[in-house]
C-alpha cells in the first residue's frame, strides 16, 4: 500500500472562489494567479478547470508560462515578474504572454529586441510597496518610452498593494491615491488589486484587471468575519494513523519531548511530516480531524510522522483512520496561526511526495 500523504483539489471550488472574486470587482477582468504551481495545487490543472472562465493566468516566470502553453493552455498569460533577460523576448511576443515591465533595464532590452509581433506591457508602479516598479516620479518618462516603441502593442498601468490584508492600515489608500494621481491621463488599462484589496472592495474605480491569487484557493487572506460569505476551501491534506499505543502520565513524545502527558493517554502516530510539507513549528494543540472527530497534534512534528491525541477513541483500533490536516473542516488559515506563518506557505510547501488526486 503506497504513503498515505494526499492533498484532494476540488477544482470546482476553485472556480467557485474564482468567479466570487470576479463578481466582487466586477465589471473588471480578472487574472487567475497560478504562478508557484498555482499556490501547490497543480497549475496545469487549475489552469483547464478556470479556461472557460478566466480573462487571463498570472505566473511568476518564463518558465511556469511555457509549462502552461506546452500543456496547451490558451488563455494570455501575465509575466507578474516580466522578463529577467532579453532571450526571452521572442517566446514572449510569440506566444501572446504579457510582460510586466518594472525596470530601466528591461526598457532598454525591449527597445533593442527585433519581434515577430509586438507585446502587452503592464509598466509597474512603486506606488509603495518598494519591491518592484517606476517610482512615481520616474513613471510617466518609463511610459513615454514604452509608448513610442513599435515592439509594444498596448500598456496596463499595474501597481501592488502591500498592506491591504490589514483593515487598519492606511496604506492602501495612500498607495492608491498616489498611483492613480501618478497616472493621471495616461490611456491604458489599470491593474492594483491582489486577493485582500478584491475581498475588501478597495478597488480603484479606474480598475479594469483585478489579480486574485490565494482567494481563488479557499484561503481568505483577510479575517474571515469579514467576508460576505465563506470561500470554498479547494485542498484537503490528509494522511492516516500508522500506530498507536498508550503512555503514562510524566512520558514524553517525540523529539526533545515538547509534551509530556499529565495523565495516562491513548496517542497515535500519523503519516505525515515537515518533508511532506506539514510544518514542523506546528505547535502542540494545533487542530486536526481524525475519523470526524477533532483533535490535535502532540509535541514536535518530525520529518516523516506526528504524534496525536486518540484519547475520544479510548475503545477503538485507530490504525487506518484518515487524518484531515487541513481542508474543509481544519481551515488552513488555523494551522498557519498554530505554526506562526501563513496558509501560502502551508500551500506552496507541498513537497512532490505527496500525491494529488482531483475531483470535479
């Protein structure tokens, strides 16, 4: 019998959460993010469930737009990063991927570069978040340069908000007010909203593309009282009890022995480990469902297994009973909080030993 280790992809629930966060910006368009093997969940795959739907796919490189269009995927497809060398041009004007443009050295290639067909440019903005971008008084010269260039067919003004999952910050207003005041009567199209900007309807009434990314994916990057309605979660990561057995009171478990039982107790091993991607800060009392019924893990996780508390099955064999680490009842966003990060990384950090199994 094979490892148990499976993360089950809904994929109907990711086009559910898709179509929600189009609803919210509507009538904008909105880029489905894929990029990181659509957050673990399989871009290929992700890509075919949204192609009836989708205005368009962002990804992060080169190389994740061309396992797209290899796989026959159709759809445009956003370069969030651009190109990282000129070499990549020529696919890029040949295969309709658009190209986030960011940088003077990246003008100064694309100004040189010969082009079976001209490309979509989204010229980006620091408006704020000073990762990417013109700074707002270097932006209007990047335009003209782009504008008065044959290799370019259309430009999307783009920016990125850096705070808008938290509702007390001001920053996203303060970025937005400077963006669209840098724009000013700029034609093109306009692109700032990511996943928490979408669900808090803080998007610019300019907006013509929206970006959600970990929305799509069942995971609110945003406090969950705040939304209208729940999301649908689309992975569900599970293993199975491997052992059991019973330990008395002042026993430890696991590495260091972090938990020691304060009274006799029934614990059970399961199949899962930080090289499967769970992760190993996990604290004893993060939340897990085993069987239907909720528990939690015990002491450190390991590489390959964690320990949990069977004390509800005190008259039952465990061994076989599937383990829900995180999906439709244990959300991801609450093992995150337990391991003191966030549910992209639980997501993206799904090692290539788990299988995948999809459905709908």
């Amino acid at each position: 019998m094979a490892r148990s280790a499976t993360a089950v992809i809904k994929l109907s629930a990711i086009k559910q959460n898709y179509l929600y966060a189009k609803s919210l910006a509507a009538p904008a368009n909105a880029i489905a993010t894929i990029k990181a093997n659509a957050y673990g969940h399989g871009a290929i795959e992700v890509a075919n469930a949204l192609a009836d739907v989708a205005d368009a796919f962002g990804v992060a490189c080169i190389e994740e737009a061309k396992e797209l269009r290899d796989a026959g995927v159709k759809k445009p497809i956003l370069l969030l990063e651009g190109f990282f060398t000129a070499d990549e041009l020529n696919y890029i004007s040949e295969n309709n991927i658009w190209c986030a443009i960011h940088h003077q050295y990246q003008l100064d290639a694309l100004k040189q570069a010969t082009l079976s067909q001209p490309i979509n440019a989204w010229l980006k903005m620091d408006s704020g978040m000073h990762r990417l971008g013109f700074l707002p008084e270097d932006y209007a010269d990047a335009y003209q340069q782009l504008a008065a260039m044959s290799q370019v067919n259309n430009i999307v003004h783009m920016s990125h908000f850096s705070s808008a999952d938290d509702l007390t910050s001001s920053l996203t207003e303060q970025q937005t007010k400077l963006f669209i005041e840098t724009i000013g009567e700029l034609p093109g199209e306009v692109s700032i909203a990511n996943s928490p900007a979408v669900l808090r309807k803080a998007i610019p009434n300019r907006s013509q593309w929206v970006r959600p990314g970990i929305v799509i994916y069942g995971a609110s990057p945003i406090d969950e009282s705040e939304l209208e309605k729940p999301l649908a979660p689309a992975m569900t990561f599970q293993a199975k009890v491997i052992s059991e057995r019973t330990i008395n009171k002042d026993q430890s478990v696991g590495y260091n022995g972090l938990w020691t039982a304060d009274k006799t107790t029934k614990i059970g091993t399961v199949s899962i480990g930080y090289a499967d991607g769970y992760p190993r800060h996990a604290k004893t009392g993060t939340p897990v469902l085993i069987n239907g019924k909720q528990s939690q893990i015990l002491g450190r996780v390991s590489m390959d297994m964690l320990m949990v508390d069977l004390s509800m099955f005190e008259q039952e064999s465990c061994i076989g009973f599937d383990v829900e680490l995180w999906g439709e009842n244990i959300t991801a966003n609450q093992v995150a909080k337990c391991a003191d990060t966030i549910s992209y990384t639980l997501f993206c950090g799904l090692t290539r030993r788990v299988s995948k199994t999809y459905i709908d």
